[in-house]
C-alpha cells in the first residue's frame, strides 16, 4: 500500500467496458505527513475520494482484490480515504 494525495481527475470517454461508470483519479505519493514525493498515476476510486484527499493505494494485482475491481484492467485502486496518520507517537497528518 502507498500513501498518496488526489491532485486531479482523468476523463475517458473511449475505455474498457469492465472501466465503465468506473471515477478515475490522478494520485501522487507523499511521505507521512503528506508532503508530495512521487510521480503521478491514476487509480481507479473506490472510496468517493476527491481532490485533495489523502488516500491508501494498492497496486499490481493487489489492486483488483476488490469488489469493485475484480477482474477488471486496473493496475493501481484508491481503498481507503486518511483520516490521521500517526508515526513514532506523533500525529504527522489529521484531515
């Protein structure tokens, strides 16, 4: 699992039958506070996440273990939205 943060939306008009009805958004990993650090990629929402949310990923095949993406072409899946994160005793995010 990664923790990354919605930055925006991607629309496709033309995909995958399996991908229909399907919220696509652009994610990028952030270290335990949030703070931004990989590039960008798109996960398929699971969780009504939106711009500026802070998320938990999965990836690879770990992304199509859900009820929403089983069996379907996806290779990264937002499943859960962050409420806090605490590390070493600090609370390094709150929403």
């Amino acid at each position: 699992m990664l923790i990354a943060r919605v930055v925006g939306s991607a629309v496709s008009t033309i995909k995958d039958e399996k991908l229909k009805d399907r919220k696509l958004l652009i994610c990028c990993q952030t270290d335990e506070t949030g703070k931004v650090i990989g590039k960008p990629y798109v996960a398929v929402d699971t969780v009504d996440a939106g711009e500026g949310d802070l998320v938990l990923t999965a990836a690879g095949s770990s992304a199509r273990q859900t009820t929403t993406t089983k069996n379907t072409p996806v290779d990264s899946v937002i499943m859960a939205v962050i409420d806090s994160l605490v590390v070493e005793g600090k609370v390094t995010f709150r929403n």
